[in-house]
C-alpha cells in the first residue's frame, strides 16, 4: 500500500476528511500514484469512448512530477480510508483568457474508480478542486466534458455541480 507524501510545497496543504475518504494534496512523491490514477482514466477513455490514449505510466509519472512542483496546479488524490487505496484523483491548473477576465482554473483531469461513483466522492473532489482555485483567487473554474451522447451521466454530474454547457473543446497536436 502507497502512502500519501507529507511534504507539501504550497501553502494549500489540503487534507480532507469525509466518512469514508481521504483527500490530499499530492506532491512529487506522490506522482507515481497519480500517474497510476490518470492511466485508468485515460484506458477508460480508450475502452468506453473510442480514443486512442497511449498510456506510458514511465512519461505519466514523469509529467506528474514536473506539474506537482508548480504552486498554480493542484493534484488531489482520494484514498479509501480503511485500506489506504486510491481511488480517485482531479488535477487543477491555471489558464488564461481575455473572454474569462483573465486567469482561471481548469480542470483537466478527474477520475474516480468504479467502485466508487454515485457514493459522493466525485462531488467532494470537485469541492476540493474549487476550493484549490479559489485560494489561487480565480473566479472562474472550466471544465472540458466528453461528448453528451456517450457520456450523458457525466454532463449531469457536472451541471448537478454547478457546471454550466458551454460548448466542446478541441485540440491539436503542435510538434
């Protein structure tokens, strides 16, 4: 079993505790957990949306620890409190836009495990990432959400949330 890090380099040292999780601010340390986490994320992306993720643990941990060193991203990570396993994970980071009023936070990944949706840890894990973003004093949190018709209970978790439809991202690849 993988312990969480102590060693916290912000001043946002979260720790929070619910009846059955743990949530806490992940460092360097904890990139290999992290790693492990947004891996099953993304294979559940590959399996149940089609994509087609390379899932490189080695260059995942390696990215985790470089962002974990920045005081504008927060990694949190849910652990089940009996048995110390993860379960669950968001990442938060700065952006930037004109039409936004200027600096904002994005949540670019979350993931809880499938034995644990609908049991409230998805809801406390947003908590905690608004409350990261509200301590970096962003008044505006986005999130990008995945199609509406392969994942309709995804939209409806968010906009149960507060989350409000404003439309698709897309992306390139620069190289």
């Amino acid at each position: 079993m993988q312990k969480l890090g102590n060693n916290l380099p912000t001043k946002f040292n979260l720790i929070v505790n619910s009846n059955n999780f743990l949530i806490q601010r992940a460092n360097i340390n904890d990139a290999p957990i992290l790693a492990g986490l947004i891996g099953q994320l993304l294979l559940d992306f590959n399996v149940n949306g089609g994509t087609n993720f390379n899932i490189d643990l080695n260059l995942l941990t390696l990215n985790s620890r470089a962002l974990l060193q920045r005081e504008n991203f927060g990694g949190f990570i849910a652990l089940e409190t009996n048995t110390n396993e993860p379960i669950g994970a968001i990442t938060i980071s700065l952006a930037s836009a004109i039409y936004n009023g200027g600096d904002f936070g994005v949540i670019t990944e979350f993931y809880v495990k499938d034995d644990y949706r609908s049991k409230g840890l998805g809801k406390i894990l947003i908590k905690t990432a608004l409350d990261f973003a509200r301590s970096q004093n962003w008044n505006i949190v986005e999130v990008g959400a995945p199609n509406k018709s392969e994942w309709p209970r995804t939209i409806e978790f968010y906009k149960q949330n507060g989350f409000l439809e404003k439309g698709p991202k897309l992306r390139i690849h620069l190289d």
